[in-house]
C-alpha cells in the first residue's frame, strides 16, 4: 500500500501551484516514465503498481531507477483511484522535478516557436511534439498559455517535453518587444495575411501561434509580417495543433 | 423544466448503440447548432437553457428554428447535469437525424482521406476540420474507427461535419481492395516511406492515415505507395491529426 505522504504529494501536484511550489510534475507511463529516466531529468520518485511490478518493459525501468539511485514506491489497485491522472492508470508514475528556465534558454541559433493565450493542454502539448520531431526546441509561451506542466499537457508531448525549451512569459509583448530589438523578427500566423507559400523561413524569426477563439492579440501581430495558411473549404480555422504542424514543416522542409 | 422523455432521449444518444439505432447524434453550442441549420442537417429538435434564451445569438437561433418548424425545448439549470456532454454546458444543443452514407457517397473527382484505426475522437474530428478547410470532403473510416458520432469528434470538427462526406467501412481491406480496381492508388503515411516532398498528388489518390499506436495495417500498406513526413528531432512521432493537416496541405497547396 502507499505510504499516506506519498499519495498526498502526488494528490498536491495535480494542482498548478503546487507545481510551481515545488517546481514539480507528474508523467504518467512507460514511454513517459523511460523518456524522464533516459533525458537525465531529475526524478523524485516513481510509483509503481504493485500487480504490474513483474512486467518486462517496468523491470527495465526498476533497473534504471534503481541504477540511478530514485526512490520507488508500489501501490496497490486501491491506491489507484487517489493518485491516477489519466482514466486508465498505466501502472506506473513518475514525480519529476524541473529547474525553471529563462527566456536566455530559448535564444540561440534556431527560430523560437511563440503561443500566444493556448489554452488547450492536448493542443500545447501535441505542439510541444511536433516542434521536437522537426528539430525546433524553443518555445516560447505567453502568460495566459495553459500550464505547460498540467497531466494533459505533458502527457500529450509523448515525451518532447524533455527534448525541448520552454519558458513561459510573465510579460509576452514586452518580451517580443525586446527581441525584436534584438534582431528576431516577428511572424504571426492570422486569417488575413501573406499566403503562406511567400513565407521565407530564417533562423531569427519568431512564429507566433494565437488561441483558437480569438487569435494572435493585435498588439503582436502589428510587431511584424502576417501569414495565413490558404484553405479552399467551408471550415473557419484549423486547429492550432495543426496550423502549427503545416508552418514547421514548411520552415524545416521547405517543399 | 425539460419533459422526462426529451431527457431521456438525449441521455441514450450519449451511447453508440442507440445513435446508430435512431441514426441520430447531438452537436452543442452556439456554432454547432448554427451549422446545422445553415447546412439543412436534419434537427430533430433543440434544447435551450432557459435563462439563455433572451442572448442575441441564441435569439437568432430561435428564429431560423422557429422558421423551420423545429421543435425546441427549454431547460432548466437543474436539468443540465442529465443531458450535457461537455463539462460546462454552452446553453443549447441539438439531436441532428444524419443518413446513412454508403461508399459511392465519397467517390467523385476528388481524393480520398482514408483513416485506419483511429481511436481519438479529438483527432478524428480535427482530422475531418482540416479536410473541409483544404476542401477534401472524402472520409473513409475503417470499421474500428472511433464513432464519427461521438460527442467528442462532433465537437472537435467545429461544423465541419456538415460540409465532409463520411463513410465508415464495415471492411476497410475490402473496400480498398476494390478502389484500387476502380483507378484508385493507394499512399499511406509510414514512418519508412518516401520524402513526403516526392509526393505526386492526384485526384485518384487515396490517402491513408494509421493510428497513433500502430499506424496504418500491413495490408493496406502493401496495397500502395508510402510517403514520410521527414524530421530532424528526438520526437518518435507526429500526432495523426498533425500528420493529416501537413500532407493535406501538401496536396492542395504543393509548396
């Protein structure tokens, strides 16, 4: 059975300031859990059910864990109930510490991914993904983007979010606004700008992705250019997970 | 207060059974509902909260549905708890009556979106808003496919629903089997296809997406050609609906 502190530790974290507290989160999984163990992040502990303890694919990461010298713990099914963040529990959590990061993290010879008031933690993580597969680590989150550390959030990075920079902004424009003064250009994805197949990619840009509902803000789109990817059909937007998807592609791949 | 058996009748559409028994399903929202009608679905009826209904929105809605001679109904805040599909009611819902669509509905002179197991209700529903804004109105679902008609998908398609032809194959094989004798090529999306970039479209292409999990089936795949998003980072994968949107885009847009 787990220990009463554990579950309560675990049960603080599905709250977003008791992971600012603690500067901690959950990922739940074997390709969550592994991916944590193999990016060197920094694991407080693991809980592990105990029915599941036996299984090849959790023996491998017992023997990590325990190689590393991390703390395991074993619950049992009706433990389950108070720790589990997903509908299914898969048999195993980890409990991750993270060291905040500065907006100096995300600047260097790559383009910096901006979302601006993302409220969606399946969209910001599948974006988070996606900017991982093509190679683009920086991103950069405006201070009403959801929690990038929320259970939803992290789960739907299927593990980019240890391969990738994030800072989130306490102050998004003023932060474009000293950037751009520092050679990045501002390129906001809207409805009404260039057709996208104008966009010419550098690595000082900023492509900044707004809400679904209302957008990039006005106050940073007029800081640069205007993109719009063109449709032919009835829809009245894509997805921001998708949108996103299209211009990254288009800035690695170009064709 | 909503009567018993109008209650009751939404509350058995939150099941596949009976959505396929009375070939019915319910769209939430303000542009949900408005979709609807704009596209002359056919609405079985509508469901209002009852102190909603002096909004401008919801007053117009009632208009056009008063127009129609669709029935609607007043609900109380009490009632929500029994017939709401998302966690926060947005005021108004609709049962829309579809018919059922058979293979021919989605051959014409344009290319098939083909999808093989799709479980994710939220990407199948993008996956079908982002066909409809590249004007591919061709669906083709694989018989294990998450129900089209799930709440879930119903929302993420943002209307799009309305504009997209949707079949789901009792035997997706079989069907694919006999396009391809029908001028139909086959190209599925792999992880060890081709560039992307050496993609040719054609009108007569069926695309063929799998799931996130494991991808499109052996059997199709040997049916045709396979194309790669290619990718630079430590990502495994793209998310199917991110996949979906870069290739449609491709076919449309090409650059």
């Amino acid at each position: 059975m787990l220990k009463r502190n554990i579950k309560k530790h675990i049960n603080k974290l599905h709250q977003k300031k008791y992971r600012k507290e603690y500067a901690e989160f959950i990922i739940e999984g074997i390709k969550g859990v592994g991916g944590a163990l193999e990016s060197n992040s920094n694991v407080n502990f693991i809980v592990i059910e105990e029915k599941k303890k036996e299984d090849k694919n959790i023996l491998e990461i017992i023997k990590k864990a325990e190689g590393l010298n991390i703390e395991i713990h074993y619950c049992a099914q009706k433990d389950i109930g108070d720790i589990k963040t997903t509908e299914t529990f898969p048999g195993i959590l980890a409990v991750i510490k993270y060291s905040k990061t500065v907006l100096l993290d995300i600047i260097n010879d790559k383009p910096i991914i901006c979302l601006d008031s993302v409220k969606d933690p399946g969209n910001l993580g599948t974006i988070i993904r996606t900017a991982d597969w093509f190679g683009l680590p920086n991103i950069l989150l405006s201070e009403n983007c959801v929690d990038v550390y929320n259970e939803k959030t992290v789960r739907s990075t299927m593990g980019s979010i240890f391969h990738t920079g994030i800072y989130q902004s306490q102050d998004i424009v003023s932060d474009l606004k000293n950037l751009t003064q520092k050679d990045y250009s501002i390129v906001s994805l809207t409805m009404d700008g260039e057709n996208l197949k104008e966009l010419q990619p550098k690595k000082n840009n900023i492509y900044v992705f707004g809400s679904e509902s209302h957008g990039v803000r006005s106050e940073i789109i007029e800081m640069g250019e205007r993109y719009t990817i063109p449709g032919k059909g009835n829809a009245e937007s894509l997805n921001v997970a998708v949108s996103a998807g299209i211009v990254l592609k288009k800035i690695v791949v170009q064709k």
